[in-house]
C-alpha cells in the first residue's frame, strides 16, 4: 500500500534544516557541557537538542 504524503518538498526541507540544526546544537552543548566540566545532571539538556533534530529528520525522511 503506497504511503500519502501530507507535506511537500518545502516542509521536508525545513524539517531536514531543523533536524540539522538541532544535531548541531546537540554536538555542540554537549562539547561545552563536557569540556565546561559541568555536573553530571545538567548534561541531560543534550536530550532535548538531539531529540529535537532526531524527530526533524525522521518526520522528513518520513514525509509525515
């Protein structure tokens, strides 16, 4: 059964750049996390950046 696709070529592409940009800043504070030294508990905010940059890319390559 073919899938439907409810976004077109624009929304994947800004759902590709989103997801980009989320693993970036991902990489990024977890760098300064790591190298900052800070506490164990406060490198859990890398979840939300890579969640967020995950789901980007997952809903494009999904075309949901």
């Amino acid at each position: 059964m073919p899938v439907a696709s409810n976004i077109g070529a624009i929304g994947r592409r800004r759902r590709y750049i989103v997801g980009a940009v989320g693993l970036v800043a991902g990489v990024a504070l977890a760098a300064a996390l790591v190298l900052g030294h800070a506490p164990l508990g406060s490198r859990f905010l890398v979840f939300v950046p890579f969640a967020l940059g995950a789901l980007g890319i997952l809903q494009a390559r999904g075309q949901t």
